[in-house]
C-alpha cells in the first residue's frame, strides 16, 4: 500500500495554506486561497518559486525551511487524521499489508508523523528523491524499498500531480476528493472518503476493478 500523506491520510492544507499567508504578508504581499489552492501536490521547488513571484524575498531553501517548520509544528500539536485514514492504516498493518507513505512534505514533516503513526514500513519525502510528483520516481522507489512490484500496489492520493505521479509509476490509483475535485482518468478509482476503503475494497482494486464510492447526491 502507498499513501500519499497531506490531504489524503491527514488534513494538513489548512496548515500549509495559514503558512504560506503567513509568509507572504509578511513580505508585504496577498495570498489567496485560490492561489494555496493550486499549491497542493506540487514539489517544493515549484512551491518555493510560486511564493517568490508573490513578493517572498526568500531562497528556495528558506522557503521550505519555514514552511516545514511551521507545519511540523502544527502536526506535533495533534495529528488532524482524515475520517477512516487511521482505521484503515491499522487494518492494513494487522493484516501484513507492507505500507508505504509517499508524499511531497520533506522529512522534516513527514519522519515525526510516521514515527508517531508507527504502521509504515517506508517513507519516501519530497526531498529524498530526484524528480517528485508529477514523476513516477516517488512511488517507484517506494516500491523498490518495499520489495514489491509496483503493478501490485494500490497508491491513494488527493491531489492532480499525485494521481499523475502513481498512475505513471503503474501502480492501482484511488483518487480520494478532499480539498480538490479530481477529474482523474478513466482507469482510477475515487471515492469521497477513506471511510468508505476496506480491506474487501483495496483487494477489489488491487485486482483491476475500477470502483467509484464518492458521495451520490
């Protein structure tokens, strides 16, 4: 199992957006919520340069430096679990199930949080590989690490640039709408909430069924 972790495991945007505010008026600048938005999945890189074109006279590594800071800070203070996200974590775990978190966050951020979750097995973070997402390398090398083929896995992620990433690795994608209404394509399953993934399910999508359990109005 790969998990993407902001958005999709933890709802952690509201963070990363009150940050990125935080750090653009403080430069004198605005920062809308369309403008976070449009932010979540993307590498740090591309992050950092988004921030300085809205008036951040920062390095890139400065950036990240006080973004990440400010994040893990919020996180330690309690992990905001998305509904179902732990449940299905531990039912995994008890099962044998090898679980990897693949996210864009550094290890900074995403080290503590795996730490004091302790159900993953690997951790792959946005700085500890060469291309991250849109590129398949994050969750290729979450597979490596792992032991297993990729086409055995079942990736869930909630944003544009991480559906993109795991559905080129070839791994199962479950496109989960938290923050972002995804229009992923054809061959991706989606659902609303994690709350609505079992074990039953996973098995069901690890075997190529492509199911949609989003909310019906």
């Amino acid at each position: 199992m790969l998990w993407d972790m902001d958005g999709t495991l933890i709802d952690t945007e509201p963070y990363w957006m009150a940050a990125e505010i935080e750090l653009v008026e403080a430069h004198g600048g605005v920062w809308t919520r369309e403008q976070a938005i449009a932010m979540i999945g993307r590498s740090m890189d591309a992050c950092a340069a988004l921030l300085q074109a809205a008036g951040v006279g920062l390095s890139v590594a400065e950036i990240a430096h006080a973004l990440n800071s400010s994040v893990r800070a919020a996180v330690a203070a309690g992990i905001p679990w998305q509904t179902g996200a732990h449940d299905i974590l531990r039912a995994l775990h008890a099962a044998g199930v090898p679980q990897a978190l693949v996210t864009s966050s550094f290890e900074v951020v995403a080290v503590p949080f795996a730490r004091t979750v302790g159900l993953f097995d690997v951790v792959v973070s946005g700085d500890t590989v060469t291309r991250p997402k849109p590129d398949p390398e994050p969750y290729l090398t979450a597979a490596r690490l792992l032991g297993v083929d990729i086409m055995d896995c079942v990736a869930f992620e909630d944003s544009r640039s991480g559906v993109a990433s795991a559905a080129a690795s070839g791994a199962r994608v479950v496109a989960v709408d938290s923050h972002v209404v995804l229009d992923p394509p054809a061959e991706v399953s989606r659902t609303s909430s994690l709350e609505r993934i079992g074990l039953d399910t996973i098995a069901r999508i690890a075997r190529g069924e492509v199911l949609d359990l989003r909310d019906r109005a």
